[in-house]
C-alpha cells in the first residue's frame, strides 16, 4: 500500500488559543486556591499532584494557601470534597475530575457563583469552566495509531492494548486511533482488550494474545506506558519484536531501550499540573487566558517515520537508574521528585 | 374406640446413610394424650416433624379428619392445627418473648403489629402455665426451664387441635412440670390431642392413655397403657428385657481431688465451699438454675470464678482454664451437646479424640494408627452405633452422640469427670449402660460428679448427694437416708442448709 | 461390628456425597477439555505454562485464605492483596535489583505479612472484631502507609533472582508452580496429618467444644491470619518477579478472587469444612476463566460476568439443600 | 428493669454519643463546619450513601450480606442516563424501568441464595460481577444525559433544605417502620436470629430473604437514581466504592455480621459520622493517604468497640 502523508497539524488540536478576558476574576493577592483531585492512586497522579504543589510553592508571594484534596477515584467523594473547598473559601478552584460527567453539575454551579475554575487533565462535559489545562487524549491516540500504521507501511495486524474499561481518557485514546485507522484499510485490528492499566494485566493479556495468533501480530498499540511495560515483556519472553507504543513513564522507556524495541511514546505529560497553577495565577491577575490550554508534550521514537519523528533520541529520556514508576517528561525540581 | 382424627400411613423418611423412619403407621383419636416412645434414633422425632411439616415425607400419606392433607411447610401444619413442641430449643435469642411465642402470626392492626395486643395475650398464657416471666424480655436472657415453659405457652397459643411435645419434660422438673401436666389435662379435656415423647417412663404412665412404641425407625406396637407395665414397655423398645435397677454402689479408693475454698461464681452471690473425691459419685441435685452447671463449669475453669481459690490435687487456682483442667485430670461432659459437646461437622474419629490429641502426637504429627485403633476401641466398647468411623457426627442420634462424648473424656482417663445432665434425652438402654460405666469408672478410682435433674438419678446412684439452691450447698445428704421429698425441700430452699460432714472441712 | 452392618442402609446418598465431594475436580476436568475444544490455542504447552505462571500467586495467597475461612465464624482475610503490593514496593526499594540483598529484606516482608497477620489475629480474637471489619480496616491502613512510604512512586528494581522465580522454569515447569505444588503439599500435610490442622477444624467447627477440649481457640485463630499473612507475602513476591515493575497495586482485586477460590473449592464459611486442593481446583478454573476469554476473543468485560456466573455455579455444588 | 432496656440500646446510645461529640467538636475547631453551607453540603453528602446503607443494614440484618449493591448503582445510573439521553418526557418510564430491573437482580440473589444455599457474600460477589460485567459491555465510559428537571432529584433545595435530605429521609423512614412496625420487619430479624427456628414457627424465611435482597437492590436503584441526577451522567464505575463503603456504617451503628440485632437507628448516625470524619479532614486539610489511614482506623476502632461490650 502507499504511504500516505500527513501533516503534523492535522494531529494538534487547532482551537487551542482562543483567548478569554478574565479582568472579571481579577482580585488581590494574597490567593487561597482550592485544588480537587481525583485521586492520588498511581504514580501519574502522583507527579501531576506534586507538579501542582511544586509551582504553587515557587509562587508563594502570591499563593497563601493551597488546599488539596483527593477524592480516591470516586466522582461522588469529589462532588463532596469540591462543594467543602468551596466551603472553605477558596479564590480559585483547580478541578482535575474523576469522570467528566459527575463533576459537571458541581463545576457549573461554581462558575455560576462567580468563582472561576480551571480544569486540569480531564474536563467537566459543560463548558461551565474559565480554562481547561490539558494535553489531548484523541491526540495521542492519533499519534500513536499513524505511528504504528506507518510502521507498518499500511499494512498489517496490530492488537490494542486500551486503558480502563469505563474511564474516559481510555476511549477518548481509542476514538482518536480508530480515525487513524480508518484510513489505513489494510491494518486490521486482531483483537482489543483493556487492560486496566495495569502492568500485571498488560502482560497476561499480551501473553494469551501471542499464543492466540503468534506470529500474526506486527504490531503492538498500548494508550499507555503501563500496560505497555507489561506488554513488552510478554512479547520479549515469546521473542517477538514488533513496533509498540506507549508513554514516557520510565519503565516502559528504559525496557524499550532494553530489549531495543521499535518503539513510540508520547507523554500525557505530569508537568500540566504546573501549568494549570500558572493559568490559574494569570486567571486571578485579570491577564487573558486561553480556553483550552494544550501543555506541550514531548514525541519519542526509536524509529521514526514519514510523519512522526523524535523529538530527542529515546536514550536521553530512558533512565535505568530512575524508578519504573518516573513519569519523564516533568518539571519538578529535584526536592519534589517522590524519593 | 373412637373414629381417628389423625391418620399416619406408611411414612418413610431417609436421610443420608440412615433410614430415620421405615414404613411407619401412626394414628390416634382426639381427647388423648398419646405417648410415643422408643430409643435414641428410633424416630420419634423425625415422625413428628413429618407431622409438623418441618420435612417432608419420602413415601407414604397422612390424613386428617378423613382428608388426606399434604404438607408443604410448617406453616401449613399450622393452618391444619398441628402445633409443636420441638427437641430442640426453638426461640429466637434476640427477640422478646411475646414476639417469640407470636411469631409467624402476629395479630395486626391495620396491617401493622399490635404490640400491647401481643404482650397481653403473652401473658395471659404464661399465667395459665403458672410461670412468670415478663413478655418483653429477650428470649436470651431466659433459663433453659423458662424458655421451654415459653414454647410451651407457644405451642398453646395457636389453640390448635393437635399439640406435639418432643420430651417437654427433659429440662423442666418440679413445679413447672406440674403445670405443664395441669395443662396436658385440660387440654385433653377440651378435645384435644396431644403427642407426647419422653424417655421418663414413670410421666409415660403417669399421663398417658396409649403409648405407640418405635424401634430402628420401624413401628414395634400401639397399645393401650392400661395393658401394659414398664417391664412390657421397655421389652418392647430395646427388644429385650432391661434391669432398670442401679449397679450396686460399691466405691474406690477414696481420696480429695477438687476443694473449693469460698469459691463464689460469677452468676452467684454466696461462696462455695465443698470437696469432691476419687473412687465415688457426688449427685449434685437442684432446681433449674440453681447454679449447678454454673459450679462444674467453673471447677473445669470454662467460666472464671469471681473469688476464692479451686486446689486441685493439692495445687491451688484462682484462674482455671479447661487447658489446665484437662491437664490436671478433670472431664466435662456438658449438658448441651449440640452447642457445646459435639462438632457436628466432623466424623466420629475426629469427635472421639478431641482432647487427647496432644497426647498422641509425635513431633507435630498425630499417629494415624493409634488413634484409629483408640478409637476403634471406643466403638467397640461403648456400642457406639455408625456405619464408619468417619461418619460426620451429625448422622448419628442423640444417644449416640453423647455416648460419644462420654468416650473422648473416659479416653483422656480422667481423675475427675464431670457429667451435667449425663442421661438427658437418653434411652432406658443406653441409660444403664452409662449407669454402668460411671459405677465401674468410680470403682476403679476415678471421682465422677455427676448433676442431674432426675431424683431417682441422684439417690440410685450417687454415694454422696449435694443439693444446691440459688448458688449455694443448700446441704448433703447421704443416699441411703435420702428421699426425694428431703431433697426437694432443701432444693427449693424450704429446710435450712445442713452442714453434712464432706462439706467446707 | 453387628452396629456396622446394621447402620450402612441406605447407599442412595452415596453418590450425590460423592459428586459433592469431587465435583469441583469434575467440572475443573469439564472445562479443561471444553476449552481445549473451543481453543486450539489453549492446549499449547506455553499458554498452559502462562496460565500456570498466574495461577501460582493466586493459588498460594489462597492457601492463607483456605486456612482463615476454615477457622469459621465469618473468618476471610481481606488485607492480602494489600500486603502483596507492599512487599513489591518494599523489594523493590530496598534491593534495588541486588540479588545479595534480597534474602534480608525478603525477611523483613515476611515479619511484616506475619505481624498484619498478628494484628488480623488480635484484633479478631481478642477485640472480637468481625474479621470482615478487622481485615478491611487493615487493608485500607496499609495502602495508607504504603503510600506513605512510596509517596505514590514506587521506586526501585526487582534482583534477578526474584525475576527468576516469577517467571523462570525448570526445565518444562515454571517454579513458581513448582513452589505453587510445594506450599500446597505442606498445606495438606498441617491440615490433614498435624495437631494445629485437627485442632483448627475443630475451632472452625465448633469453637466451644474446641475451647472444653482445652483448645486455645484465639491462638489457632491468630496463627491463621499470620498464615495468610505470611502466603500473602510470597505470593507479592512470586507475582512482582513475574510483572517486574513496583507497581502500587501489585495483586489487586486477589483478595476476593482467592475467596472465590476457596469457596468454590468446597471450604465453608461456617469453617471447619473443606481444604486446600479443593481451592487450588478453583484458582485454577479462575483462571482458565480469564485465559479462554482472551483466547476466544471475547471482550474483557465479559470475563466478570463468566467469573460471576461461574463462581455462583461451583459454590452451589457443595450446598445441600437446606430443607427440601 | 428499666436500666435494663438501656444497657440493651448502649451500642446504639454510644454511636450518638460520637456523633454529637464529633459534631460539636468538629464545629469548634473548624469555623466553616457550622455554616449553613457546608451544612447543607453534608447532608446531600450523607444521601448517597444513607440510602445504600438502609438496604445493606437489611441484608445484614438477616445474616446476610449484599456485595452487589455497587454494581446495581452502577448499572441504574448508566441506564438512567444512557436511555434518557435528556429526554424529560421519557423520565417516568425510565425510572420504573431501571428500579424493576433492580428487583430483578435483588430477585436473582435472593433466589439463588435461598435455592443453592450458597453464602450470600459468594452469590453477591458472584453477581457483582455479572452486573458490573455487564454494565461495561452496556457502556464502556460515562455517558448519556439527565433532562433539566431530573436535577432536581440531587440539587434542588426546598426551603433551607436541600431536597436531597427528604430523599433520604423518606427512604430511612419508611426502613424503619418496616424494620419495627411490620410483621415483615419482625420476620427479617427473626430470620436472621435464627433461621431455622423462624421457618418452623411458620415464617415464610426463604420469601423473606428474597424480598430483603430486592430491598437493598432497590436501594441501590434509589441510590443510582440519586447519582445520575447529581453527576447528570452514568458511569459505569460510580457505584464500585459502595460494595464495601455500604457495609461500614451498619456496622458502625452496630448491626452485627450474624444477623439478628441491630437496625437502622444506628446506621443512620452511623452514616452521619462517616461524612463528617471524611468532611472535617478535608476542612483540616489532612493529607489523603492519612485520611486512608483514620478511615481504616475508625472502621476497626469503632466496631472493636462494641463487640467487646457483650
Ligand atoms: N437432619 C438429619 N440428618 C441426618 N440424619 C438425621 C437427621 N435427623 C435425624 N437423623 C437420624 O435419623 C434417626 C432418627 O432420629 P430422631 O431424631 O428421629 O430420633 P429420636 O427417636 O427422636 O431420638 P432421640 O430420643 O435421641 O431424640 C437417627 O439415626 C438420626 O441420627
Ligand atoms: N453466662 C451467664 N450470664 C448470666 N447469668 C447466667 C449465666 N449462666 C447462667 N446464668 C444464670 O445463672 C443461674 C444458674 O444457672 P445454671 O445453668 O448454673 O443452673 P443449673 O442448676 O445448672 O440449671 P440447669 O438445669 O438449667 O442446668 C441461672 O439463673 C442462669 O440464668
Ligand atoms: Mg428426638
Ligand atoms: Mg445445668
């Protein structure tokens, strides 16, 4: 089949800068900012907890205090846990939800009252929010897709590894790989499974795949570095080197490098904890912000192709010495990384 | 003779590895008192819970009033007016007593509980049976003998026609007996039928008019009690003739094993002080609730005491625990074997050896071999009736069980044995050979106390008698001089206590 | 003797006792060959390894699990797969990949799955703490600190030695099975042949004529907690050599597919019932389950649903009916 | 005597007790605790998990236990929301659609529990699985839509009150006149007191349990109801912390694991304690993995408490 081009723009979310005034939330500082999250439970939402804390510690002229709280992965908790920061007063509210539908109700009545929210990692369905700090999944389900796709040169099997059952980002990931997909009429999708993403699961999914169709499958799409890292391993163990995707968590990006797989990974990066404390900073200085705020991320492969190329070489981001659990592409000083 | 109101045909009942009940024809007329007797596992109770609609039969039909009538489940025994009195202890601990004995059929009050409604017919009924005990009560907190005068008062208030009681008598004695009798007469007066199980042949003759006889879950005969004595009686359940006499007394060598010194139980105010010896048979005689399980349970440690000290063989405790009763050589056989006796879930084997365990292991591992042949042994000795040794428990019948139980404490060869209620719920067969048992084990030097609510029990058996009332020695008579008005009377605290020789020191 | 014969009547029972008996082993044997009907896939020697390879941790956090049901009165042990994920952070933190390093803070994990275990144990039979209570309470206070201790990422590398006995063979077996067959052969050994297994079933049987009998029914229970304390522990090791990441949730969701395991395998609730092969059987068609679902390309959501279905079905093969 | 009755109702006496000591104890320390709004943030915090909690504090009542709970709410807050799609008018249909499929389910458990005799925590676990199972095949991420007018449900205020507080209220009331004013209530705990000796005086046992398990199934459906109108959407992962969370503040309240003793009037302090401990650390600011560590603690604390009273 012939290789199909793509521009890099096409991948990018192109309503990214809309501007917004916000002279309307303009206050004086010192700020007390509220920051609702979803939970702590993996070391993704980890890193993106302390990126927040981090940048509000570098502003502490400005920040009086930051109150966070963690509402375990259960949207009701957070519904709670949002109205009690409210409760105590906050200026600003930082809301990365649980499920984009649940906390919707909550986050409109908020903005209706007049307290501005900005929105980390996953929105509220309603556009009743003042800014959204995010990287998008159906980008990085694109990217990964065309990736793999054109690896392949257009042709071949691939199985997909998705996320969670039931949670957003993993179909969202989805969505945007099927619209790749589809465009490539001779890939064929074997078989989908979630994997939870959990690195236990990806390997006993990817192992009862291999012995499904063995040496059928060419490739190999993981909407994660943690089932990926599981993945991997059950492909090394079979001896079967395919292209595999996944993200810059550290265990993935270092067992790549290991077994020296053709490999993708592009960062859902931690470091838009950071940025979302900074938009919310412009927020309550009255300076405009965009709508939706896309963090840059960073594209690794091994082995690039006509339309995704490295944007450093893979061993600069693998770090053996590193815990498995490190998401790479953050911002945090050496102080705040998890020791 | 009257036309039969109730008609059993043919009725077979299996459960697994035992034919509880064979091709079994029962029938009776209204206006008697029919006994039904019979050994342990014969199948009285199983009949009767046919009759009750707890099981259902395997084959065969009943009638009732001439109609032939299916019964599906107790409810539906109800509704034909069939009420029962079961074995068992049938009341639920956390509800109050009015709610026990109205259970299932609660009166209403636009389609709610009439509770006062309740309370007052509760105790309307528990006034005619002579008891007091307050309907709002927890049926928990109720001795053993209330909670039976409460299924009693249970069983009346269906006003049914046809009244069951599965050996009513086996934890009421005294008073409460002779209510329950006052009942059954008038009961019977007014029309109505009543089933009575019981092993005491002596209330069989007392109140009943035929007696229906069962053996091996096979029916042996229905006669009327008129045209037979207790000799007839017994020939026809155990299928031979039974000296009913008590094996002569005849001690050991006598020595102090148990001395309680100002022991006061947890349940009681008074302390205690009385001394238990080798080679002989202390009856300890009482009322219901006159603290006699309370004292064998505190000399085997299963219950903390609240003061004094219990030496044993010279060494002294305050703190007892079954570990260190075992250990110093003391058997409990308790009076519930269900609860506290057996583990129904387990084969005999495992039953017998409970607590001689520890003493025939080596390293971690218990010897196979000994302990099926200790076992064996037992089986052997005791006429202990299952098909294999590794036959769950729960198989076997009440007699059998609790001749099991006397095994595993005789196989710890004990110093001192304790028997609450030994012969409750036992057959006239069984019975004597336990009576046997104990004589030989207190001829041979073990110490046996021995409680039971049966005074023939205590006098044709015991060297020694100790008669408890509230939680104190009300005073110790020896047997040959004693008589079971004397006993009484010291048992319902109506002599003053006697300090007889044995006691205190 | 006479009393032998004249007790052995009715043999019509024989048969339906025996099917309750085996029947976990018939329908393990029923769905072994249905799979490899349905599955060419599934009879290749390497799949039966990997299904092998993931019942083994499973299987030894259920031996624990088989001793705490057996001990009766509502007894299970929920903090299992709790203490499996901190002993893959704890490895992994503190070997950093040495194999030199491994035996001593194997060690420590031990202690600490044995002193859970203690405090299950204490909780349960000195505070009378209804184990569900008891061991949810103490799964919960272990992921705290086990966060705590990670601060959310774990760190650290597993020693090759432990990557070994994960997902290595000898020769034809994986050893994790292989020390999978050891731990339930000695299981069977205590249960069966040794004065603490006779003396558990009767505390799970009975627990009052246990105590009359002089047995020390809090320290059979403690010891039982501290068992599965101590499976839980080999088993986080077993399956962090297997995955090879420290992951914070190493083993989740085995607390309750090990009681689905044990259950199905013919031990009771009421204890004092049942025992370790028959669970073994049931990790094993658990995880049969969830390999033929990805072998048949079934979406993985219906795996909970033929888990569900599966878990009801063999359960109710040991229940008699109550009253009919 | 009448000391008596009060030595039987101490457990429940004593869940009061905390919840007033930490009621008032809370409000001194934190000045936001005691404000009208954060007041009414707790009580539409507290409906949730009040109305699961009603039909667990059942379940458990006769001996039983019901794991299912979760999923149901799951799977009647996905099917409210993915059926409804915003439509108001299809609002009624859809609700008595979703609670008759609940009673199904609580149906099945029963049903299955009274036939096969398998222990209730393996049947329920067992059709935890199959609901949640199938509530992912039905939607694989949270979906669907509420009409405006079904808010109301979870944010609507009636006077100073939220509304839902009378949801919640209803639902506990009408469990305790069940539980105490019905035969039924009486069956319930003679069942689980005893169960074989409830079935021979002629209680209907088997009919009891099943109808507790479509109790707390239907709970769970009010409960899916709730969530669907406070999230406006379904997720197929919302109920998955009730499986265990229900079970917590019956016991709290003191309703034993073995059945027969206990009941809503201490479930439902029970419930109250829980939301204000899980409230006031957030007022505190407590670090979340301390807060797992107090939540552990309490449930072990609490009920350590009281089984050591007998
Ligand atoms: N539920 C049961 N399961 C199995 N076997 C049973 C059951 N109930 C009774 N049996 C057996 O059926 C037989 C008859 O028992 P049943 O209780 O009817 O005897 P019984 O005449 O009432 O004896 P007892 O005088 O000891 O009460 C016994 O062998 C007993 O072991
Ligand atoms: N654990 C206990 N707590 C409170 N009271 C108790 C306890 N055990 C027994 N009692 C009460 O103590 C009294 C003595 O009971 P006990 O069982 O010792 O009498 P008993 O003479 O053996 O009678 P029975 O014939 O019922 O065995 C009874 O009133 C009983 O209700
Ligand atoms: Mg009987
Ligand atoms: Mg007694």
């Amino acid at each position: 089949a012939e290789e199909r081009q793509f521009s890099r723009s096409y991948l990018w979310d192109s309503n990214a800068v809309v501007m917004q005034d916000m002279t309307k939330y303009k206050k004086n500082p010192p700020y007390t900012i509220g920051f609702s999250n979803a939970s702590i439970s993996n070391s993704w939402r980890v890193f993106m907890d302390r990126e927040v804390r981090a940048e509000a510690e570098k502003h502490k002229d400005l920040i009086k205090t930051l109150y966070v709280t963690d509402a375990q992965d259960k949207p009701d908790k957070q519904i709670g846990d949002t109205e009690d920061l409210v409760a105590k007063g906050c200026d600003l509210i930082i809301l990365s939800a649980a499920t984009m539908a649940a906390l919707d109700p909550i986050a409109t009545r908020i903005h209706k009252q007049g307290i501005p929210i900005v929105c980390l990692d996953r929105r509220v369905k309603s556009d009743n929010f003042t800014s959204f700090v995010t990287a998008s999944n159906f980008t990085q389900g694109r990217m990964m897709m065309l990736w793999l796709c054109q690896m392949l040169k257009g042709k071949g099997n691939i199985v997909m590894l998705p996320g969670m059952a039931g949670a957003g980002p993993a179909e969202e990931r989805i969505i945007g790989a099927k619209e790749i997909l589809s465009q490539f009429p001779d890939v064929k999708v074997l078989d989908m499974q979630y994997t939870s993403w959990s690195p236990s699961e990806g390997k006993r999914i990817m192992a009862a795949m291999i012995q499904s169709f063995g040496n059928k499958i060419e490739g190999v799409w993981c909407d994660s570095g943690l089932q990926g890292s599981g993945a991997i391993e059950a492909l090394q163990e079979a001896g079967l080197k395919v292209p595999i995707t996944g993200e810059d968590l550290n265990a993935y990006l270092t067992r790549v490098q290991k077994y020296e797989f053709p490999a993708m990974s592009i960062g859902f990066p931690v470091k838009m904890g950071a940025e979302a404390v900074r938009t919310s900073l412009k927020v309550l200085q009255g300076i405009p912000v965009p709508f939706i705020v896309n963090v840059t991320r960073k594209v690794l492969t091994t082995v690039d192709t006509a339309d995704v190329k490295s944007d450093q070489p893979w061993d600069t981001m693998a770090h053996p010495e590193w815990p498995g659990d490190w998401w790479i592409d953050n911002t945090l000083p050496q102080n705040w990384l998890p020791k | 003779m009257a036309q039969a109101i109730l008609e059993m045909k043919s009725i077979t009942k299996n459960f697994p590895g035992v034919r509880a009940v064979d091709k079994v024809d029962f029938s009776c007329v209204s206006g008697e008192v029919h006994a039904l007797v019979g050994e342990n596992g014969a199948g009285k109770s199983t009949l009767m819970k046919i009759l009750a609609g707890a099981y259902p039969q395997d084959e065969g039909s009943i009638r009732l009033k001439n109609r032939q009538i299916h019964m599906a489940s107790p409810h539906d025994a109800q509704r034909h007016g069939i009420s029962i009195i079961y074995q068992e202890f049938n009341l639920i601990p956390d509800l109050t007593v009015a709610d026990n004995v109205f259970l299932g059929r609660e009166p209403k009050k636009h389609g709610l509980i009439d509770k006062r409604r309740i309370s007052q017919l509760t105790e309307k009924l528990l006034s005619q049976l002579d008891v007091k005990i307050d309907p709002y009560e927890r049926a928990r907190n109720l001795s053993v003998a209330e909670q039976q005068m409460v299924e009693v008062a249970k069983a009346l208030s269906l006003n049914a026609d046809i009244i069951i009681m599965d050996e009513p008598s086996a934890v009421v004695s005294g008073k409460e007996l002779d209510a329950l009798f006052g009942i059954i007469r008038s009961l019977k007066q007014a029309g109505k039928l009543i089933i009575y199980i019981s092993h005491r042949l002596a209330e069989i003759f007392e109140i009943a008019d035929r007696v229906t006889v069962l053996k091996d879950g096979r029916l042996v005969d229905t006669i009327e009690i008129a045209n037979v004595d207790k000799q007839a009686l017994i020939r026809m359940m155990v299928g031979r003739s039974l000296d009913e006499t008590f094996p002569p007394k005849k001690r050991g060598p006598v020595e102090e094993i148990v001395v309680l010194k100002n022991v006061r139980l947890t349940t009681h105010r008074e302390p205690l002080n009385l001394t238990i010896r080798s080679g002989e048979i202390l009856g300890v005689a009482g009322l219901v609730g006159s603290g006699r399980t309370a004292l064998a349970r505190a000399i085997f440690g299963a219950d903390p005491i609240e003061e004094g000290e219990i030496v044993i063989q010279g060494e002294s405790f305050s703190r007892l625990t079954p570990r260190i009763a075992i250990s110093e050589g003391i058997g409990f056989v308790t009076e519930d074997r269900k609860k506290e006796g057996v583990v129904h879930c387990l084969p005999v084997k495992n039953n017998l050896t409970f607590p001689i365990l520890n003493r025939i292991h080596k390293l971690f591992f218990v010897k196979d071999d000994e302990e099926k042949a200790i076992c064996a042994r037992c089986i052997e000795q005791f006429n202990i009736r299952t098909p294999t040794l590794d036959q769950l428990i729960r198989y076997l019948s009440g007699g059998n069980q609790q001749k099991v139980i006397i095994a595993k404490w005789i196989n710890a060869q004990p110093r001192l044995i304790i028997m609450d209620e030994p012969t409750r719920g036992i057959d006239v067969g069984a019975k004597a050979e336990i009576y046997n048992l104990m004589r030989r084990l207190a001829t041979e030097g073990t110490g046996i106390m021995m409680i039971s609510s049966e005074l023939p029990e205590i006098i044709g058996l015991s060297d020694r008698i100790l008669v408890m009332h509230q939680g104190r020695v009300a005073g110790e008579l020896s047997p040959q001089d004693a008589t079971e008005e004397e006993i009484l009377s010291l048992a319902t605290g109506q002599t003053k206590p006697i300090h007889a020789s044995g006691a205190g020191q | 003797m006479e009393a032998y014969t004249a007790w052995t009547g009715s043999r019509r029972f024989a048969f339906k006792s025996t099917f309750e008996k085996y029947g976990i082993y018939i329908f393990l044997i029923i769905l072994f060959i249905f799979a490899s009907f349905v599955s060419p896939a599934f009879l290749q020697p390497q799949n039966l390894k990997d299904v092998l390879h993931q019942a083994a941790a499973l299987g030894i956090v259920a031996i624990g699990q088989t001793f705490v049901i057996l001990g009766g009165r509502g007894g299970l042990d929920l903090s299992v797969a709790s203490v499996m994920a901190t002993v893959a952070v704890i490895i992994a933190k503190n070997t950093g990949g040495q194999n030199e390093l491994l035996l001593p803070v194997a060690l420590v994990c031990v202690l600490f799955g044995l002193l859970v275990g203690l405090a299950n144990g204490l909780l349960v039979t000195k505070r009378k703490v209804p184990p569900f209570m008891a061991t949810l309470g103490m799964m919960i206070i272990i992921e705290g600190f086990r966060f705590i201790y990670t601060k959310g990422a774990p760190k650290g590398d597993f020693p090759p030695i432990l990557r070994f006995l994960g997902r290595g063979d000898l020769g034809p077996i994986p050893v994790s099975v292989l020390s999978l067959a050891a731990l339930t052969a000695i299981a069977v050994i205590i249960l069966r042949k040794t004065l603490f297994g006779r003396q558990l079933y009767a505390v799970g049987g009975n627990i009052h004529t246990a105590y009359l009998s002089g047995y020390n029914a809090d320290v059979i229970l403690t010891i039982t907690y501290m068992a599965s304390g101590l499976t839980a522990v080999i088993a986080g090791m077993y399956l962090a050599g297997w995955i090879g990441i420290a992951d914070n949730w190493v083993g989740k969701g085995y607390e309750l597919d090990s009681i689905a395991a044990v259950v199905m395998g013919g031990t009771s609730f009421e204890g004092g019932q049942g025992g370790v092969l028959g669970t073994i059987a049931g990790v094993l068609i658990i995880m049969m389950i969830y390999n033929l679902i990805l072998l048949l390309h079934l979406p993985i959501q219906v795996q909970y649903i033929v888990k569900g279905a599966v878990i009801i079905l063999a359960a109710s093969f040991y229940v008699r009916r109550s009253s009919t | 005597m009448m000391f008596k009755r009060w030595k039987e109702h101490w457990p429940t006496i004593v869940v009061f007790i905390v919840l007033v000591v930490l009621f008032v104890g809370t409000s001194f320390v934190s000045e936001v605790f005691f404000t009208g709004r954060n007041l009414k943030n707790l009580l539409r915090q507290a409906a949730a998990l009040g109305i699961v909690s009603t039909g667990q504090t059942f379940a458990i009542l006769i001996g039983g236990i019901d794991l299912s709970i979760g999923s149901v709410v799951s799977l009647t807050s996905c099917l409210t929301t993915g059926i409804l799609e915003g439509q108001g008018h299809l609002l009624i249909p859809v609700i008595c659609l979703v609670i008759a499929i609940a009673v199904l389910i609580g149906f099945l458990n029963g049903f299955m529990i009274t036939r096969t005799g398998v222990h209730p925590l393996i049947v329920t676990l067992g059709m935890m699985s199959i609901v949640q199972g199938a509530v992912l095949v039905y939607t694989k991420a949270p979906a669907g839509s509420i009409p405006e007018s079904f808010m109301f449900l979870a944010w609507g205020e009636v006077g100073f009150l939220p509304f839902p507080v009378f949801y919640f209220a209803a639902v506990a009331f009408l469990g305790i006149f069940v539980l105490h004013r019905t035969a039924f209530g009486r069956y319930v705990y003679a069942t689980g007191g005893n169960e074989e000796v409830a079935r021979l005086s002629g209680v209907k046992t088997n009919r009891v349990k099943i109808v507790v398990y479509i109790i707390s199934a239907f709970t769970a459906a009010l409960t899916g109801l709730f969530l669907a109108s406070r999230m406006g959407m379904g997720d197929p992962l919302a109920g998955e912390r009730y499986m265990l969370d229900s079970i917590v503040p019956v016991l709290i309240g003191g309703t034993s694991l073995t059945g027969g003793k206990g009941g809503l009037v201490g479930t439902l302090p029970g419930v109250f304690i829980i939301t204000i401990l899980s409230n006031a650390m957030n007022l505190f600011g407590v670090s979340s993995y301390w807060q797992w560590i107090v939540q552990g603690a309490i449930i072990i604390l609490a009920v350590a408490f009281y089984w050591k009273q007998k």
